[in-house]
C-alpha cells in the first residue's frame, strides 16, 4: 500500500530512538498487553481464514503437517509466557520439537453460518493457553454447506496486527523463496522507542489532551462489562469499489472508512437515544517501515459525531483530525518506552489507571496486508478477516487491506450491546457500498 493514511497510522520517528531488541524478547509495547489482559478481558487477535472449496474437504491431519513441518522455521513461534497477570511475566521458549502441534492445531464442526459466528466469537473470548507458545490454530467446517475456514489467534503481547503477517508461514503454500517474505516479521529486532525528543513529546501529549477535552462531553455509549463474552460480524467488500467510492467523496479510504463508521453509528445506534459524542482509539504504529517482530503500535484519539448521519460531515471531521493526530504525532503520547518502571503490579494497574482515564468507547483499525501467497495446502483463500481484542471498549470494527478484497471484523461485548455486531455490519456493507 502506498498511501499511509489509507492502511495504519504511521508516525514519523525522526525524533525517536529505536532500542531494538532481539526477535523474542519483550520490550515495553509487548508487555502493556500483558498488563491489559485480565480473566475477562483476553488479549488475542483473530484472524479468519475463508479457504475456497475442492473435491474434498481438508482434514486435521492436513493442516497439522503443515503445521509441523512450518513450526521451526522461526523461533518466535515457539515464544509463550507464565504468569503475567499479577507476576512478572516469564517469557518461556519451546524448542520447535517440543511443541504439541495437536493442542495447538484443532478441529471442530458448525452447522450453519449462525453457528459459525457464535463459534468463532467464543474463540475470541477464550484466552490462550499459558505457558505454551502464544497462538492457536481452529479448522472450522460449517456441515449444511461444506465451507471452511480458519481461525488464526495471536496474544497481542507476541505480535501486533502487522508483524502478525509472520504466523501465516504456518500455514500458506509457497516456495522458500516466496515464503521469505515473512522474514521481515519473524527475524526482525524486536520494536523499542527508546528516548523522545522531549518537545515532540510535550507537543504529542498536549495534542492527546486536547483530544481527550474535546470528547468529554455529550458521552453515553455503553462501556465494555466483565461478562468476557463477544459477538462478531464480518463485512467484505471489493477494494476497487470502496477506493472509488472514498475518491468521490473526496478522501482516502483512511477518513472514508472513519466517516462511514461515524454515519453508520448515528444512523443506527445502540439504542434509542445515542451518545452526541463517540471517543476512538486508533491504532497507530511507530514503524513507518513496517519491518519489525512484536509491536510497534500505540493508540491515539479521535471524536466521532454520535449524531450526524451525513457522510460528508463525518469524513470532513475525521479529516481535521487526523491531520492534527499526524502533525502534532500524538500516537507518541501513549508510546511505551524503555524507561525504568515501577515493580510489574504497580505497572499493571498504572496501565489499568490509564486505560480508565482515557475511558475509550470505540476501536477502529484500518490495516495494510502484506503477503503476496494466496493459497492453503492448494486452496485459494477467499477472505481474510481481522478480529480485534476488546482493550477497554464494548465495540471494534477492524478492516484489512489485502488485494481486491477489503474485510472488516466487527466484535462486541453482547452484554453491553446485545445483537449489535450483526445490525450495523449489516448498515455499514450499505454505507459502504452505495456510490
């Protein structure tokens, strides 16, 4: 992708010093996930694989030896933590051999499309396994129709949404060459920020708290409960189509894709009376490169309108700010740098303090795909599909830029918004879709 603003938030680092560390090592960004994840709260992203049909199915055995044959190939596939709620985390190595390739590769059966998205939401709100290697395979076969899919997770601490293009090699037909592609985010330092400029950052951190101000008020959507349960939606449209229809509005498919988020949430809020105002965190990474292990990635503000139903107004908002979040580089407020820090609970709970005070309602990624191999032990994949953790916020649209298709992976606390996931995916694929 060549326009920045149109896939994650890249932040200039001229004034940042990169500390980088080794591939499987933790550095600060890896651990605040650690410290966000609590018994109802799991920090894994999901990311769905739709895989086209053949004669056959594809079996468990299959994707195991694939698996199996793929698992060594990098280390940090082998890279799972103890403890690290509470405790200090330990960062435990599995020798690739060692591995148990069957609890980590499983198998299960759906009966329809309605029980497929249950199934997979309840992925979503399964934690991961610990001390065992951070990630976890799930072949889903929908019975009534033949069609298959996997689901890939991924403890945020191991990997962000961009260097998480790394665990495809699990899985993705290639030769090594083509496969060397993955490289840049398996065998890469590990991302640091190491020292700020210290008038960037007073300028990063005035910026976040004008943001912060300026979403204050008119607030109301419904906060994210300890229930630990998710709903999912997904929405897939063509590339082609959603560039054209951000180009004749005006805007890159970054602000057209804010702006629809915004339109959609007005015109269809969660209940009667919606909130004037919807605080966002978005995603920004620290890596314009794109070249790491591990992540590179803070957040940042932005204010929806809850109220306003005209696109136009919603993609010129979001326009305004993101100009400013990307000229006063706000995502470097939140950065998580190597400075000494306090002992880890008292760490886990400043991260906790923090996450409340900046009281987010709504998440929303939009993300670059990286990987030219299309393919799964010989089947096309149809879909990718990103599904984001619940970090603080009872809703998440997260879309992925990949070819011809864009996907977007909606998740929600059900408790919070019950049968929301479904009805504004349903608005937004029209929001999206109409010239």
């Amino acid at each position: 992708m060549t326009e920045t603003r149109d896939t994650t938030e890249a932040v200039d680092t001229a004034d940042v010093t990169e500390a980088l560390a080794g591939p499987t090592e933790y550095g600060p960004p890896d651990f605040t996930y650690l410290h966000m994840d609590t018994a109802s709260r799991p920090m894994h992203w999901s990311m769905v694989l739709e895989i086209a049909g053949g004669d056959t199915l594809l079996g468990i055995d299959e994707i195991r030896d694939r698996v199996r044959s793929r698992v060594g190939r990098y280390d940090v596939f082998g890279v799972g933590v103890r403890g690290g709620r509470w405790r200090r985390p330990e960062i435990v190595r599995t020798p690739a051999d060692a591995i148990d390739i069957d609890r980590h590769v499983e198998a299960v059966e759906v009966a329809d499309p309605t029980a497929r998205d249950r199934a997979i939401a309840e992925l979503c709100a399964t934690h991961l396994r610990r001390p065992d290697p951070f990630w976890h395979i799930t072949l889903m076969t929908i019975v009534d129709s033949g069609e298959q899919l996997m689901v890939l997770r991924v403890h945020h601490s191991l990997s962000d949404g961009l260097a998480g293009a790394a665990f495809a090699a699990l899985l993705a037909d290639g030769t090594p060459e083509q496969l060397a592609e993955f490289d840049r985010f398996a065998t890469s330092p590990r991302f640091r920020v190491g020292d700020i400029d210290p008038q960037v950052l007073a300028d990063a951190r005035a910026a976040h708290g004008e943001q912060w101000k300026a979403g204050r008020s008119g607030r109301g959507w419904p906060a994210l409960t300890t229930s630990g349960r998710r709903e999912i939606a997904t929405v897939s449209v063509s590339t082609r189509d959603l560039r054209r229809v951000a180009k004749r509005h005006g805007a890159t498919v970054h602000e057209f894709v804010l702006g629809a988020v915004g339109a959609t949430l007005s015109a269809h809020p969660p209940s009667e009376n919606g909130p004037e105002t919807i605080r966002v965190t978005l995603p920004a990474t620290l890596d314009p490169t794109f070249r790491h292990t591990g992540n590179a990635v803070s957040v940042t503000l932005l204010n929806l309108a809850g109220s306003d139903t005209d696109l136009g107004r919603q993609i010129e908002r979001s326009r305004e700010q993101l100009s400013l979040i990307e000229s006063r580089r706000a995502a470097l407020a939140l950065a998580a740098t190597g400075h000494p820090s306090p002992p880890w609970p008292v760490m886990r709970a400043i991260v906790g303090a923090s996450m409340s005070r900046m009281a987010p309602d709504i998440h929303i990624g939009v993300n670059p795909g990286f990987s030219r191999v299309r393919s799964v032990l010989g089947r096309r994949i149809v879909a990718l599909t990103p599904l984001s953790p619940l970090g603080g916020y009872s809703f998440s649209v997260t879309s992925l830029i990949l070819g011809d298709r864009t996907t977007f992976g909606v998740v929600t606390d059900p408790q919070a918004l019950p049968g929301y996931a479904a009805r504004f995916a349903a608005a937004f694929d029209e929001v999206l879709t109409t010239p």
